[in-house]
C-alpha cells in the first residue's frame, strides 16, 4: 500500500510561506503561571474566532516559540488590531522585545501527548516516555488540563515504585543540577503541613558549625503562611545571585536562600500551579518533587521529617511507614543516603506562625533565652543530630548530643550570624519584633485542657492575617496541647497590617478557631521517639 | 469536648463589616468558558500579591457572587487602581452594571469538592453526591483543574452504570427541561467522528413528513468541521427566540435549531471546555452527556447512531455492543425508549466537509438529484425507517420503505423547505455553492484501489481550511472506499477564503493527506446491516 504524500506539485504555493505577520506586544497582567495571548477580535490577517475552539496557539520568532492560550480582545487599548500581545510571563519566555514580528499558528499537541493518553487508559509507562511528559511539562507546553490529566492520572496507587524512580529522575534532567565538589553535602527536608516548624534555620546553622557541608535553598510559602525562605528573610536578604551564594558556601560551609531561581526541577515548579489549587497530595508525587528538587541541588545524604498527627499530613504510623519505604526505595535508586525521622506533627511547632513570629522563635532558641519554645529546640536537635551522623567519625547516637553542645555553647549562633552577615543582614531585634498592631485575641469560652490545635485551620487563620506577603502579620500562640486554660484566657493573638486582613481573619475564626478544649485524657497521643 | 466558638466579645470590630469596595468595569476579554477578574498591583484597598496564589476570588454584589481567577494587572488603561474588572463571560454571568460597587474575597471551595476527594480516592458516589458536583459545575463553580480532575477520576471503568444514571441524571436536574405536551417525542443522535455525516437534515423532515413530533435541536462543531446547526445555517436561520421555535414546531412538527441557548444539560456545556480540549471521550460520560441533552430536551424516543470502522470512535463490534449495552441501561433508568443503530463508520459520509458542501449533499438527496451521495441517502433512509417505527402502527420493518416513499416522493423535501422558510430562509443554490474560491487538489501519487480514508485527518485538514467558521471552506471528495484511481487524477479539492488557511490546510495535507491507497483485498469491511 501507498499513502499518497503530495500535493499538485502545479500548484505556485506549495512551499509553506508565512503571509502575515504581527507585531509583538506586551500586555501587563500577571496570569500566574499560564502563558496567554491576545489578539484583537478584528485582526486582519488571523481571523480571532478561528483559533478560539483551539485550546493553544504557538506563538513564533526566529525559531523560537511558546505555547499560549488564546483570548480575544475588543479593546484597542489593551492590543491593537495589528498586534499581538503576550502576558507578562509568556513575554518573558519568548525573550523577544516589543516591535518584534511574531507569527502565530494552531498549536500541535505536545510530542508526549500519546504517552499522557497511555497513561489515563491505565498503562504502565517507560522511562522516555516519562521523560518525554516531564520535558513537555517543564517547557510550558501542557496546559493546566493536561497538568492536571497527568497528576490525576499518576496519583494513587497508579504509579508503581518503578515508574516513581523514572518520574523523579527525569524530574532532576529536565533542568540544571548543582555540584559542589564534595563528597558529602547534608540536607533536611519535611514533607510539610505543620506551622511554625522552622527547624531548617536551627538546624542549618548547627551542622554547618560542625564542619558540615549545607547548602540550604528553601521555597517561599505556596499554600503555608511561611516558609524558610520567607521567615529567613526577616533577618537577612535571601535572594541572591549564584556566584554570591557558592562564595558563602564556600566560606561559612552554609546558606539560607531562596532556591526559586536555579531552575533546579524546573517541572516541580511548573505542576504546583494545579496542585495545590487541587491540594492533590499522592505519595509518588511528593517523593519525586522533594527528591528531585534534592537530587538537583546536589545533596547526598538527606534527613526527612514526616510529622504524624490528626491534622497532619501523614496521620497514622501504619501511612508513615509506607511512605517512609516508598522515599528510601526512590533515593536509594537515585544514589542518595535517606534518613526518614518520624516525628510529633499533632500541634503547631513552636509559638509564632507567620515569618516575624516564627523568626521570633528562632532566634529565641540559638539565643538560649529561657522564653524559647522547647519542642522547636528538641526537635531541631533530633534532626541536627540526625545530620551530624553523616559524617562517618560520629557514633550512632552521639548525634544529638554534638548538636546540644554547639547550640548551648552559642556556636549556632555565631554560625548563624556569619550566614546572615553573608546573605545581606536586614533590622530585626528579637526581642522587640515589630509585629502587626492590628490585633484581635481568641478566648477560652470555658476552663479545661487544650487537647487538639488543629494546624490547617491555624494556617489558615494566619494566612487571613496575611501571612506570608506580610511579614509581621500572623498567629501567635499562647497554650499549647495539655496546657491547662480557665475560661477567658487569651488562647492565641492574632496580628494583623491591613484593616480588610484582620477582618477576613476574624471571619475565618468565629468559622473555627481551631482549638479544642477538654479533659487531659483527651489529648491525642503519638508514639514517635523525642 | 467544647469546641472554642466565640473571639474577643468586647472587640468594637467582631461584626464582619465590609471596609472596602471596588467599582466594577468590564474587561472586553474574551476568556472562553472562564471567569477572570482584574484587579490592579496598586488597589488601595485590596493586596493583589495577597490574592495572587489563591486559585479563585468571589466576586460579591448585593447577594450575587460569582468565582473568577485573579490575574494582576500593572496597566491602568486596562484596569484602573480604584476598580475591579471582570471578562466578557464573566460580567454578563454576574449581571450587574459598570460603576456599581462590588466586593471580593478569597472564594470558599464549592461545597461539593469533598466529593471530588472521595472519587479521586476510588470510591462510590451517591446520588446526592452527583447532584452535588454537577450543579457546582453548571453554576461556573468549578475552575478548569477541579473540572479536569473530576473528568479524569470518573472516565474509564471508574464509574459503575449506577453512577453513570446518577450522573445523566443529575446533569438533567442542573438545567431546564422542555415539555412538549406529547407522549412521543422522537430524535436522533450520533455519537461522532464521521465528517460529512449530515444525516439530521434528511431525518427531521422525512420522519415529520410522516407525522412524528421531531424538535431537533443541535450543536455546532466543537472539533469537528461542521455542526448540524453550522450546515442548516448555510440554508436558514438557526438562532430562534424559544417561543418562535415552539410555534415553528407547533405548526410543522419539527425544526433544526441551535440549541445553544435553551439551557439544556448546562453542566455538560460548562464540561465541553476541558474535555475537548482533552480528548477525553469515555464511554461513561458519552453516555451521560448525548442522554441528559436529549431527555432535558424532552426526548421519548432516541434512535443513536454508533459508526464503526478503523478511524471511528469505536473500533470494533465488541467495543460498539458494550457502549450500546451502557446506552440501554442508563436510557431504560431515564424512561426514555433507546433504539441504537450500529452503523459503517470507515469513511466520511458524502462528498462534502465543511457547512457549504455537506448543505449541497443534503439538497441533492433531498432533490432525488442524480449527483446525490448515495451513501448519504442509504443511511439517512435507514435511519429515518427506525425513528417511523416508533409509531405504533407501523409493523417493525416497514420504517425503511415508508422513509424511501417519503424521499423519492418529494415529501421530504417540501417539508424541509417549510421548515426553512419558518426559520427564515437564506440565499442558497445547491447546484452553485459559493465555495471558497482559494483551492488546491490533492493528487493520487500512484494508481490503485483507494482502501482507507482518514475520517479524522480529513477533518482536520477542512478545519485548517477554516470550517466550520468559514461557511465555505472545508474538503470535497472525488473519491471514496473501493473507488479504483489513477496516478495524477484529484482524490480532492479543499476549499478556503483566506489565504493563512489554505496554507495551514496544505501544511496539513503535506504531513498525510489521509488517504491510502492500495489493492481491492486491502479494503477493510464493516459488519454491519445496510
């Protein structure tokens, strides 16, 4: 058989010339992290409502393309009919300057499309083909539909361990991979969802003063009211160039900074945009985002934290082992040395919750102030300990106590404020914190045991106040699970900057304020090791 | 256990009041199927980056509240600081008027995504479940990644025939339901995937010629080049006020309209925009999606054509008998009377595909003109012959020679021009179509027995040719299964009026025309009646 492949060769036009050009524009709204395009509805070379019923255009220069949505436009003045305008993102990637022609055609489906359909028809997929997916995925050219097709699709018990392997490290190829020269470079991570556990900034500066090789990127608060980077960023300057950032590691063995900009798993970055909306949590997908994200920063031996507790993530021991064994199968294949902690996730960590507070805190326990919250210090000490047993001259065991004695001697804090010096120090005075001074306090309606805080709402409430992007906004907790409340005490305080914050924060409140109060023998009990 | 209800009582601020309100303009963007609000970086009153990470805002007017995604703008001639701006789609779904105040507030998730949670975790849903998620869904509740999700967790086998009732059900319920005050009310439906297969515009007037009651409403092309409500338009109006169509029903027992505005099955209009894109086609949501249009329309009795053949949707006679198997049941649960067809779906149907040339085929069958499409013809009868037999005084077998003796008797015909000109008659010649008047022939390489055609390249490529958009525009055959050619003679003529879209429609064609050609022994058969 023969499929006939030509065309009139007669014909004066068969060659493909591009007849009509537009002139690039940039149009300046912010479409958090979907490429869109606008063309006027009466452009006169693409006839707009053409490419409406298509999902994407590409979007031409030189040899170089995007993929963007497509939205019509009646309004000159937000795109001329004879241009074509790009959002702020999608004028970044193509990296082409205003004026410029451009071209735009029906976009053809990414190349790993046939894979993503194997997949939602429930087949087992290889290596190239998760490597195909997760290449398309970092070069923007899934949609959200197909982001989320994908995620839906490989959650549950749909991906094998195998397959989890294959995902993770083409997670780690599709972008830029850190080497620092060293045979042993220290990392921790926590798998999330407990507020206020800023252990990273204690236990960082405790490994590095012991000799440790850390160089700690941390993210900015997704759906959090803090993250590391956000909470280190009270204290010093987080954002830096690369150069900058390998010439502190080299000298103080350590860093606190925002990862944001490495291109380290570029795909991770890209499927947050339809997680989180979806708060789609499987475990094959958290173990290949956080050791992806590790494996590209060049870490070789990592301690992970998985809490366990009602409101946790992981909220039984029996799910915490089998994740547990799920992430030492992945990182063994990947080649890297994975110590999983299991630890008390039932409450908050610590007092404050939101970047000042929780800064607060910090600074409190390498200071060694007595108000310091003891449950931040012991298990920032676990895990260091955890950390320092990398190195092959430590025993088993002695872990813990090498971390107590460089915290208690100070040497965590010289550590830390080397890196901050380094990093570009901001004002901040512990002890008196410029908190939000909008406040509003959440009373105890009746005496009794506080036997359950529940982190999500917590993180919510202080979220409301508008923790992360403010600062000095968030929750500051007074009692703690077991504490013993009479009825009007001041559970927690909330502080707020903005009048329209602290209101949707109160709102969120008189909802559910998040503590439960009760009899002693009510207090949940957790059996992990202190 | 108490759970702590109340905040601070003594507070000025604990009633919620609302600080801060925005005027709202319209934003003439058009974001196709979804809703998104502009909101300017420098809002006095709003923090943009505060909304910027969460998924949706509600948007808020004297107890009206729309969901709509935030995109931040930095350009005051397209959102001023002072207001709020909302898209086209958006704007006219809230229904208020520009400089009225309005207010937002991170958006709650619709109440029903705790039943996502449930069926992206593998488990049954219940009724109320359903009800739940689809009027979320028909209410705009739902964003693209929720919708997308909620599609994938439910399509292969992942819902039982008892879900698939509950779901056509429930997506009935959502809408308007029309009753026609008759106990038999016929239609016709096919699943899709044939270009040319214009058999609604033979059907309707010859079953209503015969006396059944036929108010056929239709789509238009989504992904295919031509819609039934894209081709009636070429001859007549198609977009009737609701009472207009009634009376036109009244007086001739049937139409073929859009039914684009009648707010029938609203959920799966809102569904259309991710699976579509997608191509997402599971049998579950096939089944709910033609059955829930056809019952809210108020259908008793629905003859379904399914097309078999290599590049149909259905591939095979096991795969045709188990989607027929699903139809019954969930039809029989509807008390609606099923009768599907399973019918030759190896090629496109006719010699037209676009608008223009499948209205020329349907005004030669209907004229008994020696040029007609036979195929066309063939099916059209048999088609019809199965909805006559729904008249209980026809003996089952007779339905096809009635259909024949209304056809070739011009009954049919002067029904159809009745109907046309109560719908309001356009200026039409089927024996000199204006058709696009840039063209280019596709050309057979090599003699031989033409043994596959492409039903969903030939769609594509009279798509890139501008159908459905362009009237004229799309593919007209020469040739069709089984037909012997010779090398150099035209397989097929494509037709545009635009000059980029006879570049991408030869584009197309240069990557695989869609024939192929080969011996008579190469042709594949079908089994099924004719």
């Amino acid at each position: 058989m023969d499929e006939t492949k030509t065309v009139d060769p007669t014909e004066p036009n068969s060659q493909f010339r591009d007849p009509s050009r537009l002139t690039l524009c940039r149009v300046l709204i912010d479409t958090y992290h979907e490429n869109v395009a606008y063309l006027h509805r009466d452009n006169p070379v693409y006839r707009a409502e053409g490419f409406k019923a298509m999902a994407k255009v590409s979007v031409r220069i030189n040899g170089q393309s995007i993929l963007a949505t497509l939205n019509v436009v009646d309004d000159e003045s937000i795109v001329p009919c004879t241009k074509l305008g790009l959002s702020k993102a999608a004028f970044t990637q193509l990296g082409a300057e205003e004026g410029h022609t451009v071209s735009i055609a029906q976009a053809d489906p990414p190349a790993s499309i046939s894979a993503l359909h194997r997949k939602l028809a429930g087949e087992r997929l290889q290596f190239d083909e998760f490597r195909a997916i997760v290449r398309d995925i970092a070069e923007h050219r899934y949609s959200k539909i197909e982001m989320t097709a994908f995620l839906v699709a490989t959650h549950r018990n749909e991906l094998d361990r195998e397959e989890i392997y294959y995902l993770t490290q083409s997670m780690v190829e599709a972008g830029r991979r850190l080497d620092w020269h060293e045979h042993l470079v220290v990392d921790k991570h926590c798998i999330g969802g407990i507020p206020g556990n800023r252990t990273s900034m204690l236990v960082v500066p405790i490994v590095a003063a012991h000799g440790l090789l850390c160089p700690k990127t941390s993210s900015r608060a997704i759906t959090s009211p803090a993250g590391t980077a956000d909470t280190m960023e009270v204290l010093a300057r987080v954002e830096l160039p690369n150069e900058q950032l390998a010439d502190i590691v080299r000298e103080h063995r350590a860093c606190l900074a925002w990862g944001g900009t490495a291109n380290l798993s570029p795909a991770d970055d890209v499927l947050i945009s339809v997680e989180r909306p979806l708060s789609l949590d499987s475990p094959g997908q958290m173990v290949a985002s956080i050791l992806s994200k590790k494996a590209a920063a060049g870490s070789s031996y990592l301690v992970l934290d998985i809490p366990i507790g009602p409101t946790a993530k992981v909220r039984s021991m029996q799910e915490a082992q089998r994740l547990r064994r799920l992430f030492e199968y992945v990182a063994d294949r990947m080649k890297m040395s994975l110590d999983v902690v299991i630890t008390d996730g039932r409450q908050p960590i610590g007092f404050g919750i939101g970047p000042m507070l929780e800064a607060r805190d910090v600074m409190q326990v390498l200071e060694n102030d007595p108000r310091a919250p003891m449950d931040l210090r012991q298990k920032s000490l676990r895990l260091a300990g955890r950390m320092i047993e990398a190195n092959p001259d430590v025993r088993g065991g002695d872990g813990f106590a090498i971390a107590r004695d460089i915290l208690d001697s100070g040497r965590a804090l010289s550590k830390m404020n080397d890196i901050i010096k380094a990093q570009g120090s901001r004002d901040f005075d512990y002890n008196k914190p410029e908190l939000g001074r909008l406040t509003f306090d959440v009373l105890a309606p009746a005496g009794g045991v506080v036997c359950g805080i529940d982190n999500f709402q917590l993180a919510h409430i202080a979220r409301f106040a508008g923790a992360p992007m403010v600062k000095n906004a968030g929750v500051d907790l007074r009692y703690k699970l077991g504490d013993e409340v009479t009825a009007g005490e001041v559970l927690y305080r909330v502080h707020a900057s903005y009048p329209t914050d602290l209101e949707f924060a109160r709102q969120a409140c008189l909802k559910s304020n998040g503590f439960t109060l009760g009899r002693r023998e009510d207090v949940p009990l957790v059996y992990v090791e202190f």
